[in-house]
C-alpha cells in the first residue's frame, strides 16, 4: 500500500515544486516591474523639479528686465 502512494507523493512534491518555481518567477516579475515604475517616478520627479528651478530663473529673469 505504501508502495502506491510513493509515486504520488513525489507527483504532487514535483508538483508543488513547479508551482514555487513559478510563484518565485512571478515575484521576481514584479519586482522588476516596481522598480522600473519607481525609476521612472523618480525620473519624473527629477523632471518636476528641474521645471520647476528653470520658472523660477525665468521668472527672476522677466523681473530683472522689467
């Protein structure tokens, strides 16, 4: 009896393994894409702020014409 459930163990383990395999992967996925959002929040940020200095020299520059 033992016997017969031997193959069915190591069956669902393999099984089992597959799938951690493929949960890992799909982590690993993701985490990639996250960092890829979070590099492109910052670039736009880093954007943001760099418009941001370039109003204000504009703005000191069209007052000191004035």
């Amino acid at each position: 009896m033992n016997e017969n459930h031997q193959p069915d163990l190591q069956k669902r383990l393999a099984e089992t393994e597959i799938l951690l395999a493929e949960a890992q992967a799909g982590k690993a996925r993701a985490e990639a894409h996250l960092a890829a959002v979070k590099a492109k929040a910052a670039k736009a940020a880093m954007l943001s702020v760099l418009a941001a200095i370039v109003a204000v020299f504009a703005l000191i520059i069209v007052t000191a014409a004035l």
